[in-house]
C-alpha cells in the first residue's frame, strides 16, 4: 500500500510544481509583452508630451474668454451663490496623478464648483478636443470654452484670483511647494511601484470607474503596472540617489517616512500651528496635500498615517477640503 502512496504523493507534488511553474512562466511573460508593448507607448507619449509646452497651449486661449472665466472664479469664491450663473468647471485629471491632486485639493479648499472629470490614461479620449496631451487641464464653458493646463500654471493662475497672490513670492511657500512636485512625488512613486504586484494595485482605482470599459482597465494594468514599475525602479530610483535623498542600500518606505517627517518637522505643524500657513492652509500645504490624495486608498497611504505624525494634520485638510464629507 504504501508503494502505491509514494508514486501517487510524488506526481501530485510534480502537478504542483508543474502549475507554479506555469503560473510564473505566464506571469513573466504577461510582464514581459505589457512592459514592451508599454514602454513603446511610454516612449512614444513622451514625444508627444514634448510637442506643445502648456505655456504655448494657455497663451493660445481666448483671452476675452479666459477673462470671463477667471471674473467668475473670483466672484464664486467671494459669493458661492452666485457659481450656478457661471459657464462651468471641468477638471480633467487622473485620481493617482500627484499633479492632478494638486489642482484638485485647490479648488475644493477654496470652494470652486466644478466636475471632475476621470480621464482614461491609455487612450484619453477624454481630452481629444485639447491639443495639449498631459493632465490636469481645466475648461471653462465646455466645447466652445477655454483651457487651463498644467498643474502649477492652474494654481498660480487661481491664486491671484482668490487673494492668495502673495504666497507666490514668499520663498518658504515656493520651497515647500517646490519640495512636494518633485521629492515628494518621487518618493511616492517609487514607495507604490516598487513590485509589480503594488503597481498593480496601483491600477485598481480605475475599477470604480464604470465610464472605462472593461477592456480598457484590463489593458492598463496588464501594459501600465509593468511600465510604473520599470519607470520607478530605472528612472525615479536613480534620480533620487543622484540628488543625494536615497543611497543604493537604504529601505524607500524608511526614506518616505524621513521625508514626510521633515515635513511635519520644519513647517512647525508639529508643535501646536495646526498648518504651514499658520491658522489656515496656505499653497505649500495646499500642494502638499494634493499629492499625498494621489495615493489615498492604496496600502502606502494607511502605512505613513500610522507610522508618521502627519496624521492630526491630515485630518485637518480633509475636513476643510470636504473629503470627510466624502466628496
């Protein structure tokens, strides 16, 4: 009897083996075709990327029509009554872009009324009126309107509009500002797709979208997670070390929490100023908080809220922005 067990236990061990074999084979090369068909586009949107500056692309815009739309801005700003006489806000961004998150948290701190508009980033069919190719991009008035684009060219422009004009010349602002598109950002990208299995989950806010069809979502992960991840660990990766933020041997989730921490630390939002601007948000915190809301959802997001002080400081921007409201 135990003869015939021995065989039996040994061909099941080698169906096993046999399946893990074939699950990695198939998942390799899964990564393999995605990452090569994926950095083809990757290099490809680059170029496009490159082809219009959003300095170009704003300047090009209906100044008469622009002026009416920022008149707006200012007036809902000061009497939200009156937005619903405006020529409507679409903002066009991806959830996990930083950039987008950036635009986003300004104009729900200030109260501008708008739509958010999920764009699909593979094709972007969402943005085909435009010329320019990135996101976030702003239009007022829909088809026949005009466009706002860039993340920083979007916020400086509504912060002369809402009274915030002079945090753009204070040089501790700009520095923190200037700390979260690129350090920040940095950190954050390499932290989400440091394996593909987290730049997997990195895709699966499009999930909830029903306005992506299925196919669509499927292909994104299947070509984006392999390109995010190469992107971080060959591009994002060496560009930290270069700058002297990461050395080849330190752990990148220990780096991030050293850096959201010198956050906390230096703008004194640690020891009893409940923000950078003082009482109130100011554009530093603003950009700061934009940022993080790009990862908000993903395992990375809880992991810095429990293991960092950022916490009480959180709390308070979502409370002024309405994302404890759920919006």
């Amino acid at each position: 009897m135990l003869g015939v067990l021995i065989p039996c236990v040994q061909v099941a061990v080698m169906a096993r083996m046999s399946l893990a074999r074939k699950l990695a084979l198939g998942s390799l090369g899964t990564t393999v075709v995605g990452g090569g068909a994926g950095y083809v586009m990757y290099k490809q949107r680059l170029k496009d990327n490159k082809a219009l500056s959003a300095e170009e692309f704003n300047a090009a815009q209906s100044k008469e029509k622009m002026s009416a739309a920022l008149a707006w801005v200012r007036k809902a700003t000061a009497d939200p009554a009156s937005a619903s006489s405006g020529p409507g806000l679409e903002l066009f961004r991806y959830t996990t872009c930083p950039y987008c998150g950036k635009a986003k948290a300004f104009l729900d701190y200030y109260g501008i009324p708008h739509e958010a508009i999920e764009v699909e980033p593979m094709f972007k069919s969402e943005i085909a009126p435009s010329q320019y190719k990135k996101v976030p991009q702003m239009r007022f008035g829909g088809d026949s309107g005009s466009w706002l684009v860039d993340s920083d060219l979007i916020v400086d422009t509504l912060a002369e509009q809402v009274g915030a004009a002079s945090q753009l010349r204070d040089p501790d602002v700009q520095k923190w500002r200037s700390w979260a598109r690129e350090s920040l950002v940095r950190h954050l990208t390499i932290n989400i797709n440091k394996s593909l299995a987290s730049a997997w989950q990195g895709y699966s806010y499009i999930d909830a979208f029903d306005t992506i069809p299925l196919a669509n979502k499927l292909f994104l992960k299947v070509v984006g997670a392999p390109v995010m991840y190469m992107v971080a660990t060959k591009i994002t990766f060496p560009k930290l070390v270069k700058a002297g933020e990461l050395k080849e041997s330190d752990d990148w989730r220990s780096v991030l929490h050293q850096q959201i921490e010198r956050y906390v630390a230096e703008a004194k939002i640690s020891s009893g100023k409940p923000f950078h601007g003082g009482s109130k948000p100011d554009l530093a915190d603003l950009d700061v908080y934009g940022v993080f809301q790009s990862v908000r959802g993903h395992e990375i997001y809880d992991d810095f809220l429990q293991n960092t002080s950022i916490g009480p400081w959180m709390a308070r921007m979502d409370k002024l922005t309405g994302k404890l409201d759920g919006q």
